[in-house]
C-alpha cells in the first residue's frame, strides 16, 4: 500500500511538473494548435482544412558562381476553405534560408516563401529541400531547388 501512494505522489508530481510553463515563459502557438479537424483522426472531414498548392515545387537557378548568394521566391495559394497559416519552413542545409510571413492567408488569397542560397564553399551540382509546415492536411510540404556551381578560373 505504501508503494501505491508512493507511485501515486510521483505520478502526480510528474504530472504537474510537465503541465507547468516556467515563470515569464510565453506559450508558443504552432499550426498544430490551430483548429484542423482533419489532424484529429484520419476518417475526419478535411473539406474546409486550408489547402497550400504551389505553382512550383522546383526550382533550378542554373550555373552560378561559388560565393553568390541566390533567392527565389516560391508562390502559393491557399485553395481551401480557411485561413492558411504557416508555421515554419525548415531547410534541409544551413546554406539555405527560408523567409516567410506567419499572417494568415485567406481562401483564395496568395502567399509566398523566400528561399535564399548561399553557395560559399560549394561546388558542383546541389540539390536543397525546404520543409513548410502549416495548419493544412498533411501539415508539411516540400519544396526544392537545384544549382550547379562553378568555381571561377584565377588568373
């Protein structure tokens, strides 16, 4: 009996512990917390999740000179039924940064995601993924760019 109470007080205790944010510690609202029926169980109806379609997945930015920095914007357009909101966009190589709003996107409205490559210290053909979570089913999609880099001749 007195393990049970034992196991009881820690259960408790752990419990409490895991619940709590520290003091001054703020809550950070992520996609998942956002109402998306369709991340509660697979038979949900996912008809007014938002909906994120890229007018490209791919990009190619061709030859470029190793040292230069690239961007290319990616566009989107939220063809569901509510307001899109993206979350994070993560990359698959510190040479790459991802820039994005997290302001909602209305059905029907458009958004973007910058992509900014660094080639210092690279050569040759590289292909970069980036990750963009958002409140939509399923909550991550791909995006991806390729480059062929060139280390210029000295002379």
């Amino acid at each position: 009996m007195k393990h049970i109470k034992i196991l009881i007080a820690a259960f408790i205790l752990t419990i409490t512990g895991i619940s709590c944010t520290q003091p001054g510690q703020e809550a950070v609202i992520t996609s998942a917390d956002i109402h998306n029926p369709a991340t509660a169980a697979s038979e949900a109806d996912s008809s007014d999740v938002p909906r994120i379609k890229f007018y490209e997945n791919m990009y190619d930015f061709g030859i470029i000179i190793q040292g230069e920095k690239v961007s290319h914007i990616f566009k989107f357009k939220n063809e569901g039924k509510s307001n899109l909101i993206v979350s994070n966009a993560s990359a698959s190589c510190g040479c790459t940064i991802p820039k994005f709003s997290t302001d909602p996107i209305k059905p029907g409205q458009e958004g973007e995601i910058e992509v900014i490559f660094n080639s210092s210290g690279r050569m040759g053909r590289q292909s970069k993924s980036v990750y963009v979570y958002a409140n939509t089913y399923p909550n991550k999609s791909k995006i991806e760019f390729t480059a062929e880099i060139i280390v210029p001749e000295k002379k």
